[in-house]
C-alpha cells in the first residue's frame, strides 16, 4: 500500500536525480520522503532493477537538504523572537522529535565536559567516550575495533619491536581488586609506579591517536546507510557519484581490515581474523622509552612512554589528518578509491576513512558495523535523532541475530586450558587473591566444557536432543540444550559470570596469557603452544569470552548446541559448543528507539507480518508504514514459467526424495539441451547446493549431454570460493559478448554461454546478470533448507511459539523419540508438527532464496528475460499441499504475468515466440 501524504504537506521535489524518472520511482521517493518526515518505522519493497538505491539516494539525502534549510529558517525566526520577546520562544513551533534532539545534545554535551574538565582539567577528546559504556556487551569493542596509537616516535626509539626482550613480569596481570557480588562495575585493575597509581585504561587513551581531535559526535544530522556485502556498499557509491550529492556532502565508507588494509605483510595472513588480531597486535607493540620520574619537592610526577605504533602505515599522525582532508576534497569514495588514496599516501585507510565518522552526512558501511552495538560503540556511530536505512533487508532477523552466535571448538578450548594452566603454575605464587580466584574460575569453566565431549549423551536426560548425523566415518552427534540445562548440567550454574566477564575485560588477562605463552613457545622454538588448529591463542580466547558473554542471555533467548564427533572419528572439526540467538527483537528495539527513523528496503521484503513478529513485535501492523511497487518492465518482456514436465514426458519432482534419481537428472538434462537451441546468449541455471550441482554435472559428464550442451553454449560453473567468482563472471561475459557480435573462434555454431550456480551462493546474491547475462534464468526445484540442520530447528521451534502466551519457552515439537531413523525425518517432523509460523518461515526462507535468485535478471527497463521454475509443486494444485503454494509467495510482478504448464512442447513454443518478439523489439530501440 502506497504511503499518503499529511493533510497540507507539499510535494517534496528531487531535483538530484540525474535523469527523467519513471512513475514508480517517483512514487517511491515520496514514499520514503515522508516516511522519513514521520520518522518511526518503515518498509519499502521495490524490484530489483527499478533503480531503488538511486531512489533512495535522492529521495533521503534531499529531506536531510529541506531539513537543514528549515532548520536554519526556524533559528532565524527563534533569534528574531528572542529579540523581540527577550528570549520567549513558542515552544510548538518546531517539531518534537527536533526540539528532543536539540534539548538531548546540549545536554549530553555539557554532561561530558564537566567529566572531562574534571578528570583531566582540559577539553575533552573523542575517544574518552568509550569509557563511558559500562554495560559488559562492549567487552568485545576493543578486541573487533581499536583505536590506533600514532605519536610520532622520537629519534632515540629506532630499535626494532622483536629486539625488545620481554621479562616474565611483563606477562604479569595488574592486581585485581573486586568489590562485592552486587557491584558489577567493583573490580579494579592498578598499575603502581613509585607510588603513584595510573588507570591503564587512562593511559590507553592518552596514547590514543584520536586525541587531537575535538568530540563532534551529536552535531548535525547523518544518514546511516548499510547494506550485506562491501559490493554493495561500492555499488551504492557508483550511484551516488551520478548525483550532486557525491560533492555537496560529507560521505564516508567504512569496512573490514581485511578490505582496507595496505600492509602487505599483515594482508598475507589471508584469515580475517588473523589480519585483525596482527592489526591490533601490531599497535600495541610499540617502542617504548624508559619513563624518567623527576622528584619535585614533595610530590612526584611521572613523564609519559613515547610511543609509536608498530604499523609504518599508522606512525605518522600528520598523514592521518592529510588522508581525512583529501577524503573531504575528493567527495564520495568507495573502498577501493579509499585504499588507492591509502597506498599514494602511504597511510592506514581503514582508520583513516573511521576518524570521518563523526563529521560525515552520509555514513555507508556493513551489516556487522551498524548491527552490532559492540561495533556501533567502538566506530563512534551515533543513532540519536538520525536516519538508518537497512537495504537488503529480506532477512535482516537471521542476518542481525547470527551476530550474536558464538562458537568454540574442543581443539580452541584445549589451548586455553593450557596456556591459563602454565600461566597460573609460573606466577601463582606472585597473583594477589582476586587474580588468582577468576583465573581459577576459568580454568574450572574451561575443564567443565572439554567434558561435554567426554560424556555420555545420556548425562544430559531429557534437557538434550540428539541428531546423529550418518556419513560414515566422519558422522557426528549434535544435541541442543538451553543455557540453564547446559550450566547445570555441568555444575558450573553458581559462577557470576558478569563479573567474571568484566575481570577479563579490565584486567586484560587474554592478552597476558596468549603473550605469554607465545614467547614460551617461541623460546622453546616449538608451535605446540602457538594456537589451535581453528587460529591463534588470541582468537581462541576471544571465542571463550563469547561464548560466556553469549551465556548471560536469558534462557529463553538462544539455544546451546553441542556437537560431538563419533569415537571412530580421527578429525576435531566435528567438536564444538555454540551457542545459537533466537531472539532479535531485544537486539533490534536498541537501534530503534534512538533512531528518528529506521527504513527497511529491499527487493522483495513481503511477507512482512513474519518480520514484524521476530523483529519488532511491539508495534502494532497499523502502525508500520509500508511501501510497495510494481516492476518498470513492460509485461512482454518477462516470461515467467512453470514447467511441469521434461522432453521425455517425465514429470519433475526434484524433492529431497527423488531429486537424486538419475531418471530426473537426465531429464533436466534433456531440458536443457532443448533451451541452448532457442535461448539467445546467457543462461544461468541455479541449484540448490554446491553438492548436488556436482552430482548433476558428473552424471552429464558422463551420459554424453554436458558435450551436447557446449556445442551451442560455451559452459561456466560458479566456483565455491567467492574470491574467484568475479573472474569466472567476467570471462563468461566476454564470451557472450563476443559470440553475440558475431564472432566466432572455436565452435562456430556456439551462440552464447551456460552459467551453473548455487542458490546463496555469491551470483545469487547482489550480482547483476543483465542484458544478455541473463536472458534465461532457469531454477531447478524449490531450494529448500536441510531439515538435518539442527540450528535451523530450533530457529523454526523458536518462531513457532512466537505469539504464544508464554513465549520464553521453546515449544515442545517432537524432536527427539524418533531420531534414531535419521536426523532428516526429525527435522520433518517438527515441521508437521508446526501449526502456522515455523511451517511459514521455512518456506519462506526457501521462496525469498528463489527471489533473490531470479531477481539477477531484469535490471533495466529495456532488459527482458525468461524465468523457468523447474518442478511440478511450482504447477501442482495447492489444496493438495500441506504448504502454502510458493507461486504465492513469488513477488507481484512476477506473478501478474505468470503461467504454469504441463507440456514442454508448449514451453518450447513461448520461449521460441518470446525471444523472437523481444530480438524484434531490442533491434528497433
């Protein structure tokens, strides 16, 4: 439904959009322009192809524009007043949500500087900030975003960070002093220095390389735009640059280390996670002059280490400042214009492009950096009063809650447990109380979860249900408990695990015994004590510390699953505790109630009732302002078809049953063999897995028709690792390019290319397969989710009782009496057992993966292009079905022009018919 304008609003104009625009992208910025003007919560669904980021981009950054100007109005018209009525302003001539945000900057503003005059007597600087969160959810802030330090390093300080040998009492944690049970935030962690005691996390800050720069947070309205992929985010860049936008404003683009960093030799590492711990690591290595303490009278004063980062991108801070004014002159710049800009100037882009944060109009950045508040602390990001716009959002509930899974694996604990144990054995004896009674405590803890693998199934009664996963050798059994069974189940429920979580934040223990056990190691010249098998001892750590944190949830908010490997297993990779979040609703209201308004978009985000109940279930369906349109395709240029039967006659069934059947891949088979004689240029063909994309391309490669196939069409497939993707894309392009202007080299008769991809795989989402990359797109079967999957259970039992009067509870679906047949008949009877919601989600997990893949095609409006949904539950009567028929849950414009057949010789026919009307109408453009 189309949103209305208030009752004497003005249209609003977009004279930022570089070209004539269609009807419904005019209806669409409007309906995002006065969505914004209401503020709240929205959502607006527009195709793939209709030019939605453009829209988007026009429609948002011009209100920001008319909200500026007005605002500038209003404080004219407030100045004259206060001339005229010394001071006395109508308070209702603004609107709440800016008088709010007015009357809450200035007061948080004022707030900080009397802290910050009081604690250090000077003006206050932007990185103090992250002290004042002392909720124990930023105890990961410091170890996924870190401030670089960047003094510049004085002459006398030339010796290189592995010269610098480091005594054991280095590797010695501050005392800890911990105040009662009821006092979360007690514990103290103390350096002393002849007396004299300095708060490390003082000391962290004072060598902070943002320090030079004034706290600007709050200051002026910003528009957060975020979306799944960096390659998204650089796309939204390219569209912004064709608007007056890409110059008039502030925009900044932020990402991983892994995409932004220029140090070669930390970018060898490969392994993200490797890449940020030596990111972090190579900080806190600095070069350090021996403090020099002067005696003045009575009283004593400390000089400050000099310091300097050990990254020769981040050492000189003056090229940091340079960077941020070369991004304010060059206007918008995506990732690769940012690192380009790095390596010219031979300075850090990934913190560079974050120290523009707090002056940006426009912030554009991943999933993970606005999601997750621990990242959302540590960038700086403030959601006060300001626009969030979430594109891609088709599903945003289990994009945002898997941020808070967790997961460590029995090799990552048994490094650990080691380190903690050979740490506490070499200074035991020097440990004040309160070190020694937490270190213990995580040596108890990780003991007690190497028993999980240890013990038998039965321990856990009726709390566990196991799935035994039967492949042979390397079968595992998988069991999934709540957080209090699991606890008690390992008599560990009477540790306080908040303050145990802040122990290991102030007292900086991880970094102290991974430290101190790679200098062990390097001593002994041996990797036994280096790492586990799944990374570093850092990481190892850092997984430990999740999954606690990931325990302090309600019970009713995640599930444990424990996989086990069997005794006849030789691999570790089977062993693992994770713990799996259910809920996001609690995640997402944060993001929200700061907001002034939060816009959901996306290509296909119906059926938006499921998203309303997991994501924001407090407000009412009237309340939810929503927005959708048709396609700006023309109906002729689409055909969308179900085809029932093959060549042969044989009906497709391609369900988990029967879709391995060599009968059914030989009749696809046939199909398309058929389709590369009537299809001009590309074909993409999607599966349902990498696995069974193999099986089917074995048994062609076998039965002669993969070389009936490559006599008419050049033949690609979609590697499994993303990294090659982009290569595969672009030679298969080439070739359709080539073979379409009349070029022929090797096979004269071959007209155009076959692609074989994988639903959610890299092509399936966010690749654009226009023109003749796409003409036909053809998905074979319904891509439903493995019901042996035993998180996905959960999830599906989890959505199930949403609604219920007593929702904390996981309903009590039969999952466990009969799973000795296999975990794959489990899983299909939790699904009878569902009455309404678990049953909707898991179909519609499966039909937004159908969406999503055959929205690659179309993407302008003189593109056309065939759609085959290959199976007969595409066609079937849905009063057979004990699902809802997926043809429903197809997208509008889609389904306007849909037809289902059951003779292949009639399919033949469009096509043949479709293809020669389009050529006709493309050659007279």
């Amino acid at each position: 439904m189309e949103e209305k304008k208030e009752k004497g609003e003005e249209a609003p104009n977009f004279p930022a959009f570089p070209y004539k625009p269609y009807a419904i992208q005019i209806d669409f910025m409007n309906a995002l322009y006065h969505s914004l003007n209401k503020g709240g919560l929205s959502m607006l669904e527009s195709p793939t192809g209709t030019g939605k980021t453009l829209s988007i981009i026009c429609s948002a950054l011009q209100w920001v524009v008319d909200r500026r100007q007005q605002q500038k109005t209003e404080d004219r018209i407030v100045s004259d007043r206060n001339g005229a009525k010394d001071g006395q302003v109508d308070p209702d001539d603004e609107p709440d949500w800016m008088r709010n945000a007015v009357i809450n900057k200035d007061k948080q503003s004022e707030e900080m500087k009397t802290k910050m005059k009081e604690k250090f007597g000077i003006g206050f600087r932007r990185a103090d900030k992250r002290r004042n969160h002392e909720n124990c959810r930023d105890l990961f802030s410091r170890s996924v975003e870190e401030e670089p330090c960047t003094k510049e390093e004085g002459n006398n300080l030339q010796m290189s960070n592995d010269a610098v040998e480091l005594s054991d009492e280095d590797f010695l944690v501050e005392d800890y002093e911990s105040e009662e049970e009821g006092n979360l935030g007690g514990g103290k962690s103390k350096r002393k220095v002849a007396g004299v005691s300095l708060s490390s996390s003082s000391e962290e800050d004072e060598e902070d390389g943002s320090g030079d720069d004034e706290y600007e947070e709050g200051e002026k309205l910003q528009v957060y735009f975020c979306s799944r992929t960096h390659s998204q985010l650089s796309q939204f860049i390219k569209e912004l640059k064709k608007t007056v936008f890409a110059n008039e404003m502030k925009v900044v683009c932020l990402g991983s280390r892994r995409n932004f960093c220029i140090n070669e030799d930390v970018l060898k590492l490969g392994n993200s996670t490797r890449i940020n711990e030596r990111c972090l690591e190579l900080q806190r290595n600095k070069n350090k002059e021996v403090s020099k303490i002067k005696n003045v009278g009575a009283g004593g004063r400390i000089r400050r280490n000099k310091a300097s980062c050990g990254c020769p991108m981040l050492r000189k801070h003056k090229l940091q400042k340079e960077f941020k004014s070369m991004m304010s002159q060059q206007g918008a710049l995506d990732i690769e214009d940012l690192v380009h800009l790095g390596k010219s100037m031979r300075t850090c882009p990934y913190y560079g492009s974050r120290s523009m944060v707090t002056v940006a109009d426009l912030v554009v950045l991943p999933y993970q950096s606005l999601l997750s508040k621990a990242s959302r602390e540590s960038l700086g990001l403030n959601l006060k009063n300001n626009i969030v716009i979430i594109d891609e959002a088709h599903n945003l509930a289990d994009s945002l809650i898997s941020m808070y899974d967790s997961r460590i694996t029995l090799s990552q604990l048994e490094d650990v447990h080691s380190h903690i144990e050979k740490y506490f054995e070499r200074f035991c004896n020097v440990l004040g109380p309160g070190n020694r009674r937490y270190i213990q405590t995580l040596m108890v803890l990780t003991r007690a979860f190497r028993q999980v693998f240890l013990k038998d199934d039965r321990s856990y009664g009726d709390s566990c249900r196991d799935t035994e996963k039967a492949s042979g050798a390397s079968g595992t059994s998988t069991s999934s408990m709540a957080i209090n069974d699991f606890l008690f189940s390992l008599n560990v429920d009477n540790i306080n695990l908040v303050k145990l979580l802040q122990y290991i934040k102030e007292s900086n223990i991880m970094h102290k015994v991974s430290g101190y056990g790679d200098k062990v190691a390097s001593f002994q010249k041996k990797l036994a004590l280096h790492g586990s098998e799944d990374g570093s001892t850092l990481s190892s750590f850092q997984a430990l510390a999740n999954l606690l944190l990931s325990l302090t949830n309600k019970d009713g908010d995640g599930r444990i699953i424990i996989s086990r490997t069997c005794t006849t297993c030789s691999r570790e990779e089977g062993r693992y505790i994770k713990y799996v979040m259910l809920t996001g609703d609690k995640i997402f209201s944060e993001i929200v109630d700061q907001a002034h308004s939060v816009v959901l978009a996306g290509g296909t985000l119906q059926p938006i009732e499921e998203t309303r109940e997991r994501l924001f279930p407090w407000l009412p369906p009237d309340q939810l302002q929503f927005f959708s349109c048709s396609h700006i395709v023309p109906p002729e240029s689409i055909l969308p078809v179900a085809v029932s039967r093959g060549p042969s006659g044989h009906t497709f069934d391609f369900s988990y049953s029967s879709r391995r059947s060599s009968i059914m891949i030989q009749e696809l088979g046939q199909l398309l063999c058929n389709l590369v004689t009537v299809v001009p240029e590309g074909i993409v063909v999607f599966f349902s897995s990498f696995d069974y994309e193999g099986q089917v391309y074995d048994a062609w490669e076998a039965s002669g028709i993969l070389e009936r196939i490559k006599k008419k069409k050049h033949l690609f497939r979609e590697p499994r690792k993303n990294t090659y993707v982009e290569s595969v894309l672009k030679e298969y392009k080439e070739t359709i390019d080539t073979l379409s202007s009349g070029e022929r080299k090797e096979n004269p008769s071959q007209s155009g290319a076959m692609l074989l991809a994988v639903v959610g795989g890299k092509i399936s989402e966010g690749i654009n397969l226009s023109d003749g990359m796409g003409r036909c797109i053809v998905m074979v079967g319904l891509p439903y989710a493995s019901p042996s999957d035993i998180e996905l259970m959960e999830r599906v039992k989890y959505i199930e009782g949403l609604g219920d009067s007593d929702s904390t509870k996981t309903p009590n679906l039969s999952l466990g009496n009969e799973l000795c047949s296999g975990e794959v008949h489990a899983g299909f009877n939790v699904l009878r057992s569902c009455r309404r919601r678990g049953k909707e989600y898991y179909e519609n997990l499966c039909m937004k993966a159908v969406n999503q893949s055959i929205g690659r095609a179309i993407r302008h409006i003189n593109d056309y292009a065939a759609i085959l949904l290959v199976d007969t539950r595409y066609a079937s009567d849905s009063s057979k079905r004990n699902f809802c028929h997926p043809t429903s849950k197809l997208p509008q414009w889609i389904k306007d022009r849909f037809v289902a057949s059951t003779d292949y010789g009639e399919v033949h026919r469009m096509l043949y018919q479709f293809f020669k009307h389009n050529k006709k109408r493309w050659l007279q453009q």
